[in-house]
C-alpha cells in the first residue's frame, strides 16, 4: 500500500524476544568542501522557527549554532548510539554550520524509537543551514537504526557543503522492527513508503523555509538506505535529480537475497573454524556462497556479530512460517535443529513467501542517474551476490547509461572495521563523498563519471590518505 503524507495505520504482529539486524556501512572519498557562502540563499533560522512540516503529527523547532555533530552531540539534537561503529574513529567532523533543525514524526502506530523521548516511530529530522546552496539531500537509515544515524557518515559532509538534509527512521526500528506490518515483507514495505513520503514534506518544508524550492535533490544511504535510494528511482524518480547507492541491500523474488547466502555462512562456517579435515571444503563452500577469498579474517567477527542475527529477524520479516510459534527462530542452532535458520532454503519455501519478497522487490528500471558504490571485502552482502547482480540488473532493463558502479578493493561493510584491520581494509565513507561529487558533476551538462569499474586499493597509501581520497581511477575500465 502507498501513501504520501497520512499512511494507514499497521497493527503490530506476533510479540516475544528479537533477535539482531543488519550492519549499517560507510564509504569516504573526497575531502569536503566549504560551505557556501553567504549570500542571496544565506538565512536566519531565528526568523523561521515557525516552518511547518507538511503532514507531520508533531514537531519541534531549534535555531543551532550548529548542525553538524560537532555541535548537535552536545545539544542534544543527535543520538551518538545511533551512528556509532559506522565510521572510522579519526573521521573529520566538519563545523560552523548554524541553520534550523526541524524533529518530528508522522503519524503511525507502532513505537519502537524513543529518540526526544516519544516512544513513536516514523520519525524525521530535518536540517537547514543558515547558508543553503540551494540543494536537498534525503536518506533512509542503514540497518535497523534511528533518524540520527547517518549524521556521522553523510549528514555532516553534505551540511558543511551548503546542502538542506533530510532523514527518516523509516517507520519501524530494533531488532524486531518484524512485528510492525499486517502481512510479511510489511515493515520493509514501510521503508520504501516512508522515504518517499519524507522527499515530498522535505521538499515543501525548503520552500517554505527559503521561499524557493530545491535546485536539486538527492537521495543518498548505505546498506538498507542504499536500498531504498535503488527502489526511490525505479519507482519515484520524479522527485529526485539523482541518487549515491552505498552498498545498498538487494531484494530480489528469484534471488540471490541475503537469505541465499547467510543460511550457507551459518552451515559452513563452524565446520571451517573447527579445522580438522572438513576445513577446506567448508571453506570452498563459502567462497562458491559468494564470501570471497582473502576476507577470511573477517569471518568470525561476521558470525559472531551479524550473520546468525540478521538472518533470523529478515527471515522473520519475510517468512515468519518457517519456525512456526517461535520468533526469529534460535541463535546459533546447529544443522539439522528442528526449524533451524543454518537448513533454509529460500528456494524451496512456499508460493507466499516469494510474494512477500515480490512486495519488496527491485528491478533495476531506475530513472534517474544513480551511481553505486561497494566494497570487495564485504562480508555481510558480498558484492558478486548484491552489487555486481544489481548492475547486471540496471543494464538488462535498458538503463544501463543512467548507472555508474565502481567496486571498492578493500571495501567492507562497515568502517569501524577499518580501525581493527586497518593494514587490509580501506574506508568506504571518502569513497562515497568522491561519488557523491561525481553526481553533482554527472548532473552539470556536459559531464559524465568515469565508467564503470574496479577501483584498485592504493600501494602505500598510510591511514590519513585512505581516510581523506578515494578517486575513481581504474586500473581497468572493464565493468563487472
């Protein structure tokens, strides 16, 4: 069902303990620019603190001295808990950006997020800089996280450029965002439907506010928020000139999802850690699951953090028959446990189950320029079962001149991993602001990205170089 600013309400479904959800990420490539000057778009928040959100049910004003969280943390005006672990630790925080910030919510039923204290989910800020450079950028949250959680990673680069910024919690959070939704693959319905009805209020709260509407407007997000930038232009593209896909999650009815690849992760790894004469063969049957060779090092963090939680609970989401009574099924359960996630089989699972991925489904018709970004080293959703399928995805259904994809060496899913491995993994987040200005170039007539490729791990390169610069030079121009 879609909506635009007053979504049906969603009873919840089954209660009961939860189990985990999926990883957040970041990417980094080129330094940040200054803010724009000020100027004709330059203006004071204090004479605009009665700028009302289309369709918000409550909302709250605040004039900042500033809007990045440099400011923000000590304020109050963020929650480090929902960013944390997203970035690398020495990751430059930008300032001197005063402007309004703008929390609220839409209305809805379910309460999982207490940020500001409201027990209420559909939850937004909003941003708007004293000096504007008359640009929007919106995002969708990674994982199962709050509004607040891309501030680290995108929110405070984009707003120390001049740019309005916009983000949703997308309607349900937690480890059982689940049990939001009448029928399975709901809840991640709601995510879609949620971004969308942001955009719209986003756009008409800048005009408001600046007395003109947005120039431009960008969609942006990693991992589950790299997923709805994908859904966003193949299905609204009108309200968007563009979008930055980081890693974004690929949910497809004849696969390959997440629920291909984790129930082999959980079947074979233990086999593979236990050594004995097993070792290699478990191995070789999670490199033929798409887990690439040489990222073997990340494989016990992965199954002790991510890939036994974030099966269950999407597994739930979509299919909560396949463990009848029991909810998200049970942690760690060892093959052959009487509805254990390690033995599913997304193939085999009954006609519904595919219909509730239907629901969610990408296509790859995008219709506006998109250009997409993800990390070689990727251990929670491998690129050759996520990215490298999306591509082909963009370029069978004819689309493929609105699409660049450059694959990162040495990319994982999240960078606080970074900070752990730091001489075999490179940062994400410099990558996605270099793709992010390769955008804004691709939308100045007369510009056009680099083409598609694998961008190559740099020879020497110390921390600070990684954490600072990611261009996109090839070392070939093959595309995946």
């Amino acid at each position: 069902m879609r909506f635009s600013f007053r979504p049906p309400t969603r009873p919840r479904r089954r209660g009961g303990p939860a189990g985990l959800a999926l990883a957040a990420l970041t990417c980094a490539l080129a330094p940040p620019a200054a803010a724009a000057p000020a100027g004709p778009d330059a203006i004071h928040c204090t004479h605009s603190t009665q700028v009302r959100v289309p369709g918000a049910e409550h909302q709250r004003t605040a004039c900042l001295e500033e809007l990045t969280t440099a400011g923000t943390v000590g304020s109050g005006h963020t929650d480090p808990a929902d960013w944390a672990g997203l970035t690398p630790q020495d990751l430059a925080v930008p300032s001197g950006v005063p402007g309004l910030q703008i929390d609220g919510y839409f209305p809805d039923t379910s309460t999982t997020n207490t940020n500001n204290g409201w027990n209420h989910d559909a939850q937004f800020v909003i941003r708007l800089p004293d000096r504007w450079n008359g640009g929007l950028v919106v995002a969708g949250t990674p994982g199962n996280r709050e509004q607040y959680a891309n501030d680290r990673a995108i929110a405070d680069w984009v707003l120390s450029r001049g740019y309005a910024y916009a983000a949703t919690d997308k309607g349900n959070t937690g480890l059982a965002f689940h049990r939001d939704g009448k029928e399975p693959g709901d809840a991640i319905a709601e995510w879609n439907d949620r971004l969308t009805q942001l955009s719209r209020a986003a756009r008409a709260t800048v005009a408001r506010h600046y007395h003109r509407p947005p120039s431009r407007t960008l969609v942006t997000g990693m991992s589950n928020g790299g997923y709805l930038v994908r859904w966003q232009l193949e299905n609204h593209p009108g309200l968007y000139d563009g979008g930055v896909d980081w890693e974004g999650t690929l949910w497809r009815s004849g696969g390959p999802t997440l629920l291909n690849f984790l129930p082999q992760a959980l079947r074979h790894y233990p086999v593979h850690a236990a050594g004995g004469e097993g070792a290699d063969a478990a191995r070789g049957a999670l490199h033929t699951a798409g887990f690439p060779a040489g990222s073997e090092f990340l494989w016990p963090y992965h199954h002790k953090v991510y890939w036994d939680l974030t099966q269950r609970i999407y597994r739930e989401e979509l299919d909560p028959g396949f463990d009848g009574p029991t909810e998200a099924g049970t942690p760690f359960c060892a093959p052959g446990t009487p509805a254990c996630d390690a033995d599913y089989d997304y193939a085999a699972r009954p006609r519904e189950v595919h219909k509730a991925m239907k629901k969610i489904a990408l296509t790859g018709r995008i219709g506006k320029p998109l250009i997409t970004l993800h990390g070689t080293l990727d251990v929670l959703l491998p690129i050759t079962q996520d990215s490298d399928v999306y591509a082909r995805m963009v370029r069978q259904a004819g689309r493929g001149s609105l699409h660049r994809y450059y694959r990162i060496e040495g990319g994982t899913h999240t960078d606080a991993l970074v900070d752990t491995h730091p001489e075999q993994l490179r940062p994400l987040t410099p990558c996605h602001r270099t793709a992010f200005t390769a955008l804004e170039s691709w939308l100045t007539p007369g510009h056009r990205p680099p083409a598609s490729h694998t961008v190559p791990m740099p020879e020497r390169a110390d921390a600070a170089t990684l954490l600072n610069t990611c261009p996109l030079k090839a070392r070939s121009d093959t595309a995946p």
